[in-house]
C-alpha cells in the first residue's frame, strides 16, 4: 500500500513540476513583448466615484491589474479569482471590446463581481499594455510590473505572486 501510495504522489509531482514548466514558458513568451520597467498610466474611478491611480496606488501595496473580457471563456475561471483577491489587495479591471459600460456592467452583476471596471470598448488601454490575449494579470509594485500572468490562473497563484512582489 505505501509502495502504491508513493508512485502516486511521485507521478503527480512529476506532472505537477512539468505543468508549472509548460504554463511559465507560456507566460513568458506570451509577454515577451511587455515592457516591465515602468508601467503605463492608468486611471481607474472607484464605484464612489473617487479616482484610483493605479501608480499611485502600487507605491502602498501591490496592484492587480486585470485585462479580460466578457467574450473570454477563460475569463469565466479567471474572474472569480480577481474578485476574491479584490478583497485583500487593490484591483484594477479592464474590459476590452466587450460592449456598452451598461452591457459590463450587467455582466459583473451576474457574476457577482465588485472590483474597480474601466470599459475599454475600443481596447486602447490593450494596445497601450501590449495586450495579446485575455485575460492578461499584472501585478504592479513601485511603478514598475513586477509579474505578468496570461490565461487561467488560481487562487494560490495569484496569491503567491503577490507574497514575492509585497
């Protein structure tokens, strides 16, 4: 039984270890076209209505910036996990092509997301951040992206992007 017990967890790492491999090799191809020294401007409204600068923000605590979109199936995963992590660091989200401000919204009431939206129905702020692909999460500490994340992430790591960028 223990003989057993130990392929197993042995498999698994190995599977686990070369997930990790495939989906970092991903991301960083995926971004290669990202310039990380500064970030860009962003400015964000709170629900209040209070401005949000984003750099600003990031000399105080990590940011979490979001790109994704209402047409992205993967944004469906990844959504949740923003949100949760809403709770206990800034974010910041960027809607690209996804309709009307009234259509994204409708959408974020559906699923139940609170976070801070701004509607780029013309994804000028996608091509200001080399956007390539949704959902695109950076995390921005001092000014400068400190990590870039593209396609499904979950909880845990977003989280442990965040404890090495704190």
């Amino acid at each position: 039984m223990k003989k057993r017990a130990l392929y197993w967890l042995k498999e698994i790492t190995k599977y686990l270890v070369i997930a990790i491999v495939i989906t970092s090799a991903v991301d960083i191809y995926r971004s290669q076209d990202i310039a990380t020294e500064s970030a860009p401007h962003i400015v964000a409204y709170h629900s209040d209505g209070t401005e949000l600068d984003v750099i600003e923000m990031s000399y105080q605590t990590p940011v979490v910036i979001y790109f994704w979109a209402t047409w992205c199936p993967v944004c469906k995963f990844v959504g949740p996990t923003v949100e949760w992590i809403s709770q206990y660091y800034p974010v910041v989200a960027v809607s690209g092509a996804s309709g009307s401000e009234a259509r994204v919204e409708a959408f974020k009431q559906a699923h139940g997301y609170q976070f801070n939206n701004i509607n780029d129905q013309n994804s000028s702020l996608f091509r200001q951040w080399a956007i390539s692909v949704t959902p695109t999460i950076f995390i921005v500490k001092d000014g400068k992206i400190e990590s870039v994340t593209t396609g499904i992430t979950t909880p845990p790591g977003l989280l442990a992007r965040l404890w090495l960028n704190q």
